[in-house]
C-alpha cells in the first residue's frame, strides 16, 4: 500500500508526462505543473526539488522499457515478434512525442549529462532486447552492429515525427526488415 506522499509523488509525474509528451520541457512552467497535478508548487518542489529534476525522472522512467513480446511461441515467427517489438515502441514514441524529442534534443545539444545517463540506459537495454530477440551471442561485435542499427532508428524516428517525411507504417516496416536482415550479420549464439 502507498503512503499518501508516495501517492502524491506519483500523481505529479504522472501530470508531468502527460506535459513533456506534449510540449518541449522549456515550454511547460511549474505552475503548469502544479496545476495538472492539482497540487503547488511548494509541494512539487518538496516531491522533486526542480522542475529539472522531475523532468529527469520523467525522462528516466521513459527510457525503461517493457518486457518484449515473447519469441518461444509456435505461432509467432520471429519476424512477427520483431514487427511487434517496435509496433509497441512507436506507440510509446508517438505517445511521448515531445519527452521523446526533447530526451533526443537535450543529449545532442545541451548536453545534460543526466539525460545523456537515461539515454544511455535505454539505448543499453534495446541493445540487450535486440540481441535477446533475435537469439544472437552478446559479443562485442554484436552490441557495435545493434548500436549502428539504434542510430539508424534515431534517424528514421527523426524522419517521421519532425519532418513529417516517413509514415509511422514506413519507419514500422523500415525497422523491422533491416533488424532481420541484420540478423545474417550477427554472431550466432554458440
């Protein structure tokens, strides 16, 4: 059972994603904050400290990630699982939108070394569900040839949702057919 400052904790970020998801972290004050959360800005302050350091908790439970869908069933092939791999991902990205940019534009340009930390933390997991969902050994050669691929992924994501030149349908089907044919690429688990 949560005590009531756990509860309250929870309802600001909550609040507080819903808001990123929608608008950059420049563009959402702690007034707004407060207000979504239907509590103030002292207890805000209390719960986080910053505006800053909620933001980094948002960007950090962001970059978690839910467990994959399973690849042992009779009935799903391993393109299928890797096609709703990143179906779910999208769904999240598209969700997320402007938690999802700013996490991308804030390790890129201002450098935040705790974002930059988030950041690496995902990318690290999608290296693991990657190389576990296409059975491959984790060499190092492996996580170099998974890392390329993430980079690819940044771009293509970029395409769709800032320059609106990719469908979320061709970044699905542009992600899934080149993880697969990565996959000849790889090592094999031994």
């Amino acid at each position: 059972m949560r005590s009531d400052g756990e509860a309250r904790r929870e309802q600001i970020l909550a609040a507080a994603q819903l808001l990123f998801a929608k608008r950059s972290y420049h563009e959402v004050s702690t007034s707004e904050l407060a207000a979504a959360a239907g509590t103030t800005r002292t207890n805000l302050h209390h719960h986080f400290g910053t505006k800053r350091d909620l933001y980094h908790e948002v960007v950090r439970r962001f970059a978690q990630l839910r467990e994959p869908p399973s690849i042992s069933s009779e009935t799903t092939t391993t393109e299928e699982t890797v096609r709703r791999m990143f179906d779910r991902w999208l769904d999240s990205v598209e969700h997320n939108r402007e938690t999802y940019l700013s996490m991308i534009d804030m390790t890129s340009s201002r450098r935040d070394p705790e974002v930059e930390a988030a950041l690496h933390t995902g990318m690290r997991a999608w290296e693991d569900r990657l190389l576990a969902s296409l059975a491959v050994s984790e060499t190092e050669r492996n996580r170099a040839l998974v890392r390329s691929f993430q980079a690819m992924v940044s771009a293509a994501t970029d395409e769709w949702l800032r320059r609106d030149t990719l469908t979320r349908s061709d970044v699905l089907g542009l992600l899934t057919r080149a993880l697969l044919s990565l996959r000849t690429g790889l090592d094999a688990l031994a």
